[in-house]
C-alpha cells in the first residue's frame, strides 16, 4: 500500500537580511577602484545681467579613484570652471574631484561661470550644462534656475 506523502509547503517568502554590518571600513579596497561620480545640488541663481550668469553644483566622488574636471559646456553659451582667488576669480582647469570626496562649487567659491549667454535664463527655467571628466567622460546635469537670492540649505 502505498503511502501519500503530503507535499510539505515551504515558506520561501522568509526575510533575506543581506548581509549588513561590514560596511564601516572604506571602501577602498579592491572593486572600488573606479571613479563613481555623482551630481546634486545643482541650481543657477538667476541672473542679473543678460549675458552672464554663475552656477553651482557638487560633484561627489564614491568611487575609489580621482577623477578631474576638464571641461564645461553649455548650449546656453559659454561656460567655464572659476575658482575664487581673494576678490577676484580666475579660470580654473583640471579641478580634482578627490577619491571618497567631492568637487564642490558653491556662492563665495568655485562656481561655474556662464558667459555670452544666447538668453537671460528665467527663474523656472532649466540650463543644461556638460561636465567632462577625465575617466568618467561626459555627466550632463540640468540646473534648474532659482531666484537671484536663493541660497541652498547647508549642512548634513
Ligand atoms: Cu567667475
């Protein structure tokens, strides 16, 4: 006689807890050796003069490998990197964005300064800009163009 085995039903929706708890070393051994650029932050504060205007962005690096900025471009005009020297600016090439750190522009700094501008950009309006990067190639980020006063929260 023959014997019916009942099929014993497996609950495999059971929580997979992955594995967590290794991730308080950095991350700077083997398989992070790439740049892993990312951008936030992005706003142009909307200009005053119609043909030039400033931008600003944080570029943030996770990856275990530098990378550079080497060049700016826009379809709105012509763009450029600044870093700010005392009172005055000066064009900045090949601009570090540091393994495990970040390229920071922002008011009072660096900032990406927009010249011979095709239109005034309008609040609400968004500037697309091109980021070249040494290894990672070409990141192209939206900047979304605010009030001429705004001021982005700081901190963490
Ligand atoms: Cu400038």
């Amino acid at each position: 006689m023959r014997r019916l085995v009942a099929p014993v039903a497996v609950l495999t929706g059971a929580l997979v807890l992955a594995g967590c708890g290794s991730g308080d070393s950095p991350a700077d051994s083997q398989g992070a050796s790439q740049a892993e650029l990312s951008v936030s932050g992005a706003y142009m504060p909307q200009p005053v003069s119609d043909s030039m205007a400033a931008g600003f962005l944080t570029v943030t690096n996770k990856g275990g490998t530098k990378d550079e900025l080497t060049s700016v471009t826009s379809d709105a005009g012509e763009v450029t990197a600044h870093e700010t020297v005392g009172s005055s600016m000066q064009e900045a090439t090949d601009l570090a964005v540091p393994a495990h750190g970040q390229l920071v522009f922002k008011s009072g700094g660096s900032h990406l300064m927009f010249e011979k501008l095709k239109r005034k950009p309008e609040q609400g309006e968004k500037v697309t800009v091109k980021l070249h990067f040494a290894k990672s190639g070409t990141v192209t980020v939206e900047m979304p163009v605010k009030s001429a006063t705004y001021s982005p929260k700081t901190g963490h």
